[in-house]
C-alpha cells in the first residue's frame, strides 16, 4: 500500500465481509513474537 490511509481503507473494507460463507477478519499485519523453540513438540522421532 502506498500509504496508511490506504491500508486502513482496505482493512475497513474487508473487515467482516463474507468469502466462502466465512466471515473474515482483518488486522493491521504487526512484528512477530519471538517463541521458544520448545513449544511442546517432540524432539525425537521414537514411538
């Protein structure tokens, strides 16, 4: 997008629209958190 007005425009408008018979639901993208690599999988492949 080439500016926030833009993105917010955008969010607004697909904000609760239907696609699919889904409603969707639109936020502003933000960073991502960082998680620790030992999120409760397993780290062996033994049965």
């Amino acid at each position: 997008m080439e500016s926030e007005s833009d993105e917010d425009k955008a969010i607004e408008d697909l904000d609760g629209a239907e696609w699919m018979e889904r409603t969707l639901k639109v936020n502003k993208a933000r960073p991502r958190e960082n998680r620790s690599s030992f999120a409760g999988g397993r780290r062996d492949n033994r049965f």
